[in-house]
C-alpha cells in the first residue's frame, strides 16, 4: 500500500516525492519481505526440525516404556507357557470351527460359536493387557471385499464365512507370534 501510495503522489501529487524516496521507499518493501523470508527458511530448516525430532524422541520413549511394560507383564515363564497353552487352544478352537463350517447346511448356531470364540479371544487378549491387540482382532474378519460379485447363495455365504474365520485365524497368529512368541 505505501508503494502505490508513493507512486501514486510522485506521479499525480502535488507533493515533490523524488525518485530517491520512491526507490527507498521500494527498498524497505522489498527489504521486509526479503526478511520475513529468511527468518521463515531458518526456522523451517533449522528450529522445526529439532522440535519435531523431540516430539518424536518422546514418543518413542513412552512407547518403549509401554512394550517393556507389557514384557515383564508376561516374563514369567510359567505365566507365558500358559498363554502360550491358551492361545494355542484358542488357534485349535478356530481350526475345528473352519471344519465345522464345511458341514452346516445352516449357519445360525455356527456364527454364535464364532462370535463366542471371537469374544472369549478378544477377552483373553484384554485380560493380559493387551488391548489394542484385542481391538485389531476384533476387527480383522469384518469387511468383504471379494466378496461382492455373484450369486448370494449358500455356497457364497460359506466362503464369505470362511474367508471371515481366516481373517480372524491369521489375525490371531500374527499376535501370538509377535507378542508371545
């Protein structure tokens, strides 16, 4: 706004503003911005950076205090062989509910049995303080993606179901690796 003010008296007033003060009058303009610009690159390459990096420090500290947490949580040997029985019942459990879906005509009693199994996993799972674990595996069976093309028969809603308890299955043995294994 001060350059077209200046510009505008130097060339239509009748206040005598001289070409010097019109062209200082420039240089402080650009002068400012040229500054503003800087002081912008230097705090975007030097102070963010090292702002973000202590976040990110802080981060992975409270992380890994959770996972040692959660470590001697289960570091008695005897505790962990136990899970590792319970959690190896349960990967038999959903095993012998795969096989048992092949010989449904019907699948009411079938999907309460695994929504029970879901259900008593997603527990176990809590019960040792493991609850995002739990959540990941709650979800991990819905959704049906290949599942949206052809004939909604019986044939169909077995392998949906199918797919569904393998999705669990998988779920459940990516856990019991990492965290128990």
């Amino acid at each position: 706004m001060a350059i077209v003010s200046a510009v505008a008296f130097w060339a239509f007033g009748k206040s005598a503003v001289t070409l010097a003060a019109l062209g200082r009058t420039v240089a402080i303009f650009v002068g400012s911005y040229l500054f503003v610009f800087a002081m912008s690159f230097v705090v975007n390459m030097f102070r963010a950076p090292a702002l973000l990096d202590e976040e990110r420090a802080r981060e992975i500290d409270t992380l890994t205090g959770v996972m040692q947490t959660q470590a001697l949580a289960i570091r008695d040997k005897s505790k962990q062989k136990e899970l590792q029985t319970q959690f190896a019942n349960f990967m038999q459990e959903g095993k012998e509910l795969a096989d048992k879906l092949l010989s449904m005509p019907h699948f009411g009693l079938w999907d309460k049995e695994r929504e029970d199994w879901k259900n008593r996993v997603s527990r176990a799972l809590e019960d040792i303080d493991f609850p995002t674990d739990a959540a990941a595996f709650r979800q991990s069976g819905e959704g049906h993606t290949e599942f949206n093309k052809g004939v909604a028969n019986d044939a169909y809603w077995q392998k949906f179901r199918s797919d569904q308890l393998n999705r669990y299955r998988a779920s459940l043995q990516s856990i019991v690796e990492r965290r128990l294994g």
